[in-house]
C-alpha cells in the first residue's frame, strides 16, 4: 500500500516536471498564435503598423512607455513578457523583406523556420538538405551578399523564437 502510493508520487512528479525540463523555451509566435492572433492578427504585420522603436525602447500608439509592464498585464505570463517584447521590437523595426521577397513560395516566416531548419552547434541547417543555410541562400533567388546577411539574421533571430527542438524528432 505505501509502496503504491510513493511509485504513484514518484510518477506524478515526474509527469509534472518532464514537460518543464523538455522544454528549450517558450516558441514566442505559437504562443502569439495562440492567445494574441485573434485580436491583433500577425505579430510582424501588428508590430509594424502600430508599434515603433524609440532609443531600442518598443513603444505603442496608445502605450507609448512603459510596454513591458503593459505586456505584464495584457495576457502574457512572466517569463514569455521579455522574449515577446524582444520579437515585437525586432519586427517594428523591420521592413517585411521576407513577406515581400520569399512569402510567395515560403508562407510565413516562422513555420517555415519551425519546419525546415535546425540549428546545429548555433550554425542553422536546412533540415532537408543538410546543408548550412547560408551556403543555400548563397545560390538562391539571385540573392546578393548583402541581401544574404540580412536573411540570416532575421532567419537567425527567428529559429531563436520558435522551439526548433521540438520538431528535431521529425
Ligand atoms: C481580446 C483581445 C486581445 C487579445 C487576446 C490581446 N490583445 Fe493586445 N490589445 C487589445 C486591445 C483592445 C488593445 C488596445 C488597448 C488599450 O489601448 O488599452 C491592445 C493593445 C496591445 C498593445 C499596445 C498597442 C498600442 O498601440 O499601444 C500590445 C503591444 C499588445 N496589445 C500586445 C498583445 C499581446 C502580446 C497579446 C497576446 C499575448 C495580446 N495583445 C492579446 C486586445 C487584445
Ligand atoms: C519563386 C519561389 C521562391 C521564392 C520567391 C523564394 N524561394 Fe526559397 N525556395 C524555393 C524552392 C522551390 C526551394 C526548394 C529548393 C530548391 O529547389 O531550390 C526553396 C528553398 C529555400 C530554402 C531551403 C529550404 C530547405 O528546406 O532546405 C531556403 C532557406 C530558402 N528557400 C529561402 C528563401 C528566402 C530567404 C527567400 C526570399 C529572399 C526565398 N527563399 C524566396 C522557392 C522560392
């Protein structure tokens, strides 16, 4: 009878932790799919229309200081106010290159990177290829050096925010 009741806390301890320790970090626009798409559509279509950059701070339109503390209270838990401060920062401040050059064929950012790529000792490998995907992008749509760097930055900064590890199984 003890026994049985500390094998069943010994398994419901670890059924409560494991998803805690599998996790590699909350996969930013999932959660933004999940509980901010409906009302604000897009994260990088949002960011960009409403938001701007001002001295690396992310300011709104309505809440113009102070974003974190907003985010704090607005849906978000703790842990996931930094990183989707840090996401809607980057997208304010960028152009939407790959909406406008790669989204024909690509779709969205972020499942292609989710789907496509791993990273491989920080270095991003086409899942599919097992290729670097610098070394791809080299060939690619004629991009030229410059346009190459400026992708593998977004792309870079992108498979930080979603949870690549999770599809590594595939
Ligand atoms: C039920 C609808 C709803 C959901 C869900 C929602 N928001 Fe909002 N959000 C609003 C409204 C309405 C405003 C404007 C509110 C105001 O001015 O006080 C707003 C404002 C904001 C602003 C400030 C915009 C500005 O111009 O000042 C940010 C940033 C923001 N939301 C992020 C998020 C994030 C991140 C999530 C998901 C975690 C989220 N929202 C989920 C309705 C929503
Ligand atoms: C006209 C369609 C088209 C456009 C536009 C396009 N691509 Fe591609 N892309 C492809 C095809 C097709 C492949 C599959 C590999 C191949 O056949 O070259 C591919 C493959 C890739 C891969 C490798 C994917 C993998 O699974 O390994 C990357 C990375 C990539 N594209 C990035 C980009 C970027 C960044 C842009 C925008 C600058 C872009 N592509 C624009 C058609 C396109």
């Amino acid at each position: 009878m003890t026994s049985n009741i500390k094998v069943t806390l010994v398994l419901l301890v670890t059924f409560l932790i494991a998803p805690l320790v599998l996790a590699s970090g909350p996969d930013i626009h999932a959660l933004w799919d999940d509980r901010c798409v409906s009302c604000h559509g897009h994260a990088g279509e949002f960011a960009r229309k409403f938001l701007t950059v001002s001295n690396a701070e992310l300011q709104g339109r309505h809440h113009v200081h102070d974003l974190r503390l907003f985010l704090q209270n607005h849906y978000l838990a703790g842990h996931s106010v930094e990183p989707v401060y840090n996401m809607l920062r980057a997208q304010a401040g960028n152009d939407p290159r790959f909406t406008n050059e790669c989204s024909r064929c690509h779709n969205r950012a972020a499942d292609f990177v989710r789907d496509s790529f791993i990273l491989r000792d920080g270095v991003l490998y086409s899942r599919q290829l097992d290729m670097p995907i610098r070394e791809f992008l080299n060939g690619h749509r004629k991009l030229q050096q410059q346009d190459v760097d400026y992708f593998m930055q977004q792309l870079m900064r992108i498979a930080n925010e979603v949870d690549l590890n999770n599809t590594n199984s595939k």
